[in-house]
C-alpha cells in the first residue's frame, strides 16, 4: 500500500527507487481500476496497492513501523494516573 504521506506518492513508479531494490510492481490496484504491469512513467498515488516481486526482506524493509508506535500511544491514553 502507498500511503497517503509517502514519499512515493507523486513519483514515477521508475522514480520510485523499486528497481534499485530488484523489485517489480506487477500489478498496481488504485481503487477499481487494475493496471496490470504498470508502466515506469505511472504516477503513484496515495492508496495505491502494489503487487510485487522481489526479496522479501527488501519489501518488509519499506513497511512503516507503525505498530509499535500505535501500542506506544494506546498505552499512554489508557493507563491510569500515577500518583506519587
């Protein structure tokens, strides 16, 4: 997924630096539209869905750490004030 605040969104897939990590986009689904085998002068947009090929741990390395910050907060607004 190209979230919306990434900085992919607005680039070339060619620009996107895809290639550089021996990834290929085989499919991008923006809402009900398939573009199969997107071409590198696509523009990304945000919510765009990837379909790709490569190494996996390439991949999961672009993937936001967002879980972790998200149970950070989720703790902070659910525990109880401490008292000293």
């Amino acid at each position: 997924m190209v979230h919306g605040g990434s900085d992919m969104v607005g680039k070339k897939l060619g620009e996107s630096g895809l290639d550089e990590r021996d990834i290929t986009v085989l499919t991008l689904h923006r809402g009900t539209q398939v573009i199969p085998n997107p071409r590198n002068k696509t523009v990304l947009e945000g919510e765009d869905r990837l379909l790709c090929f490569g190494k996996l741990e390439e991949m999961r390395s672009m993937i936001p750490d967002r879980k972790e910050r998200r149970v950070k907060r989720l703790m902070k607004k659910h525990l109880p004030p401490t008292t000293p």
